[in-house]
C-alpha cells in the first residue's frame, strides 16, 4: 500500500483564502489552489467491499461537501476522496473523551488531520476509512470558525504579557496541552436551545470561577440525545453551544478573546443511556469546560 505523509500545519491553514470551485472525483496536481467547497460526481456507492485497494493518504482536509473531501499533503498534493455511507469514520484520544468508535462524516472539517484509507471507484478514490485524532477536533473547529481575529484582539490585549500570548499560540500547536481545571453543564428540553434561569445562573457562576484563573479559557461544547436525525442533532448542538457563549459574554462578562471557539457534537459522547428518558435528559447538554495552559498552570493538581 502506497503512504502519502502529512504535515500537521495547523495555523498555516487558518490563513487560506480563495474561492470556491467545483471539481470532480479526481486527484489534483501539487500547486493548486485551496477550495471552500468541492464536488464529487456520481453516486458512490455504499456497499464498498470488493473494490481495487487504493494509497493511504494522509494530510489535512482543506475542502469539503456532503458526499467529499479534499485532503492535502504536506508536498501541497491535493487529492479529492469521496465519502460513502460505508466509509467508516472513527477518532481517538483527545482530553474530551471523545473515542466513540464511529463518528459521522459532519465530523469531519476543514482543517482537521486525518489518515485515509481509499479504495478505487470510478476513476477515482473513496474512503473506505478515515482515522483522526479528537484532540485536533477542537482545533480544526477554531480553523474552521476563523479565528485569526481573536489571535489579534488578543495580542492588543495582552501584548506586555509574553508567557500569556505564548500560551495562547500554543493551543493551536497542540490542544492536549491544557489542564480541565472545572466542567460546568446546562440541560436543555428536547428540540429547544433556551437556557433556564437555573442554567443562567450556572453560567456566570462557572465565569465567575474561571476569572480567578490566571489564562483561563473557556471551551463550550453543545450535544444532543438520540431523537431526531444526524443533520437536526448537528445543527440543534451549534444553537445550543452559541447561546451559552452568547450568555456568557453578554450578561456573564466574560471576553470573546477568552473564549475558544465553540463545538457542536450532536449525540457523540453521550452522558448517559440515551434509552432512558433519565439518561437523554442528560445528553442534552452544553458543557463549560475552563482550561488552562500545562505551560503556565501553577497548580497541576487538576479537578
């Protein structure tokens, strides 16, 4: 099996800009342009077994669309790898617990490392599986959301602080780097993202406690339970993920530049039974988690 390496430059993708252009389910010459959006054609199908072995690709995944991706190696090879319901997508590690063993495809952004594994179809390639680590989901997710505005507000902020800039830069090298120092979560009803005056008062008291931190940031996940589809759920995990960093910096006073950009999960990594009334009660979430960097934590001791 042929291996195509990869180079995790994270913050050099948060500075590619370019139009969108469509193309087909074909690999792309080193030098080409980076893309928002692509377009496979044809109907891939799901059922995948039997199909000629194709490379195992790794890099960074610098466009996407609902049935592909296109992943870029460090060598600036551009390669557009269509996505089947039958490619297996799975992540592991990360200091959210994120090891589901299967992930959906929504997972998969713009920036995120992966290794992919591709059979041959149509004159070009389809995942058979892809493999990333979630301690870059967060990450990717900043890329993904722009954040190149709060790197400058927070420079001008803090720049006679170095060790604090440092720390900051530091996240997007390597997101494992941070201690949990409290989870603070809210509950949600079903299909609804307004806070209850319960979970209003949990926000600021959770901001509250994270501004005695020195270098405190705030990471805000949204999740779902298991009713509704896949598409509902993501969507339903961003709102409700956006209204807690709204509340949060609105009525709790706490600094956009503080904040790392927010997550939306849908139903991975449940709480608890998502077959009980009880357990989906707990699943419809947004977590609070505050973090601080290993590099400037004085107290490693951790919640």
């Amino acid at each position: 099996m042929n291996i195509v390496s990869r180079k995790t430059a994270l913050i050099a993708l948060s500075t590619l800009l370019a139009s969108a252009a469509p193309t087909a389910l074909q690999a792309q010459q080193a030098g080409s342009s980076y893309q928002d959006q692509i377009t496979v054609l044809g109907q891939i199908p799901a059922d995948l077994s039997g199909m000629p072995e194709g490379p195992e690709i790794e890099g960074i995944i610098s466009a996407r669309s609902a049935n592909g991706m296109q992943v870029t190696t460090d060598n600036g090879t551009n390669s557009v790898i269509g996505l089947s319901d039958g490619t297996e997508i799975k992540g592991s590690g990360g200091f959210l617990g994120l090891n589901k063993e299967k992930i959906t495809r929504r997972s998969l952004l713009a920036g995120l490392p992966v290794t992919v594994e591709t059979v041959q179809w149509g004159g070009g390639l389809v995942a058979s599986k892809v493999k990333y680590k979630t301690s870059d989901m967060e990450t990717a997710a900043m890329i993904h959301g722009g954040t190149a505005q709060q790197f400058a507000e927070h420079d001008a902020a803090i720049q006679q602080n170095a060790a604090a800039t440092e720390a900051l830069r530091g996240r997007v090298a390597d997101i494992d780097q941070y201690n949990i120092k409290g989870t603070t979560n809210v509950y949600f009803d079903t299909g609804k993202w307004n806070l209850t005056p319960a979970g209003e008062a949990e926000l600021c008291a959770a901001a509250q406690q994270a501004e005695a931190m020195d270098n405190a940031l705030l990471l805000v996940v949204g999740y779902t339970d298991s009713v509704g589809d896949e598409d509902y759920n993501q969507v339903l995990s961003e709102r409700r993920a956006a209204r807690v960093v709204n509340y949060l910096q609105q009525y709790c006073g706490w600094k956009p530049w503080r904040m790392l950009t927010p997550t939306g999960m849908a139903e991975a990594d449940p709480a608890a039974d998502n077959t009980t009334e009880a357990g989906k009660a707990q699943n419809r979430r947004v977590s609070v988690n505050v973090l601080v960097s290993k590099a400037v934590d004085t107290d490693t001791s951790g919640v």
